[in-house]
C-alpha cells in the first residue's frame, strides 16, 4: 500500500495544494488556515502496522484542525513534557536529551485530547509563558496524570513488572514526572529501570533486578518495530540523579 499516493490522493480529493520540499521529502500544504510542512513516517509505519488506510484521511483531518486551532484552544494546562526521537529532520523547537537517541519534547496537548503539537516560540507568547515557566508548568502536569494513573503489576520470576494505565496519549512520558518515585517506586521499589519502545508503551521494575532486562526484550524490539510512534529500544535507570540509558537492544 502506498501511503504517499494515498496521501497525495487525499489531498487532492479535498481540493488542497501541496508541493514536496525537496531538501526534507516532507509535504508543504496550503489551506485556507495557513501553510504547514508534514512528514509521513509515522503514518507510513502505521499504516504498515495495521493496514488502516483509513489512517490517511483521518491524518489529514488532524492536520486540518491543527491549522484551524485558534489560541483560545491553548492553555497551560495542555502543556507537557513527552519523549521523542531525536532523528526527525525537522527538530522539536524546545527540547532537551535524555540520551543519545531521545529528546524531552515541549508539546501541547489539546483538550480534547485528540491533538500532539510540538510548542512554539509563538505558542508561549499566545500563552505569555517563557521556557522556564512552560517547563514547570509540563511537568506538574505529568505529575497530575501519573497521581491519576492506575498502576498495574504482573509478578514474573518474582520480579514485580509494572505498567501504567491513563488517559494520557503518550503515556511513555510519565517516566518524566518528578514524582515518579513518590507514586511508582513506593510500589515497585527505587531506583527503576524503565523501557519505553514507544510513545504509548512503558514497563518499569526495580533496579535491583537487572538481569531481568533480557526478559523483556523481545517485547521491546517487537512493539519499537511495529509502532506508528517508536521512541527508543534503549533501557533506562531513573534514580534520584535522574534519567540514564544503560543499553538499548538491537533491532534487527
């Protein structure tokens, strides 16, 4: 299935004009709203993980009402930090290394839900916020999700795996709150060690059981390989220094 023709198609249905940038193979598209530039790899991996051609209208749609938010839908409440590869063509404007293959991304969720916007310069001043503002106020967010979070465990080889049940779309980026011990080590133990293979996948366990990383990578490589939102095959150790990759799993 070939998601660029479908693309094209879609586009072209809905009477929008678009040309390919040259230098980033991403699409410039021209609305009525505005102009934006989008690339399909995560719809390309989606589609390829499910067969959805669906996807491709529905990803126009989003990028239709993405053009169309006004900056009343833009609150600091929508403000979070999420994780991200760092390999896009077309960095985030605000972000941070967690490793050598993963950023902390500013985004801007909106209320609905429905929407992931990587913030702006000019979102923050929509918002009157500065970075050092924006920052905090991302962060008592993922606080406020991961207290409202389930967290569920399944006893393997006496080893407590711990997994995360929320309404957060990108539930890997609760390994970011700052009350991550206070809400998850008090159940699993401290320091942890975490996998997140993508945006709505995370595992976490107690540090003190390391060799019961090789029992989880399978699933690891397999949910990196087929998410339409892959993060990292890498492993972390979160103590209370913070944020550390120990290794990653090969993925081929």
């Amino acid at each position: 299935m070939d998601v660029r023709t479908l693309f094209e198609g879609e586009l072209t249905r809905r009477g929008l004009r678009f040309s390919v940038d040259a230098e980033s193979n991403g699409y410039v598209i021209d609305a009525a709203e505005g102009r934006c530039l989008v690339h399909l790899d995560n719809l390309e991996r989606g589609v390829a993980s499910d067969g959805d051609a669906g996807r491709v209208p529905r990803f126009v749609d989003t990028i239709l009402s993405s053009l169309e938010a006004s900056d009343d839908s833009i609150s600091a409440d929508g403000l979070y930090w999420c994780l991200e590869p760092n390999d896009y063509e077309e960095p985030a404007e605000i972000r941070f290394p967690i490793s050598d293959c993963v950023d902390r991304v500013l985004v801007h969720l909106s209320p609905d839900g429905s929407q992931i916007t990587w913030v702006s310069g000019e979102m923050l001043e929509t918002l009157s916020m500065d970075q050092f503002l924006a920052a905090n106020r991302a962060f008592e967010n993922l606080s406020r999700a991961l207290e409202e979070a389930t967290i569920e465990c399944n006893e393997i080889d006496g080893v407590h795996l711990g997994f995360l049940s929320t309404s957060l779309p990108f539930k890997a980026a609760l390994l970011l709150a700052p009350n991550l011990r206070e809400v998850v080590g008090a159940k699993l133990g401290w320091p942890l060690l975490a996998v997140v293979p993508d945006r709505d996948f995370i595992y976490l366990w107690d540090a003190r059981h390391s060799d019961f990383v090789g029992k989880v990578g399978k699933v690891v490589v397999r949910e990196y390989n087929q998410a339409p939102y892959p993060i990292s095959t890498e492993v972390y150790r979160v103590s209370d220094e913070g944020i550390r990759a120990i290794g990653a799993f090969p993925t081929a």
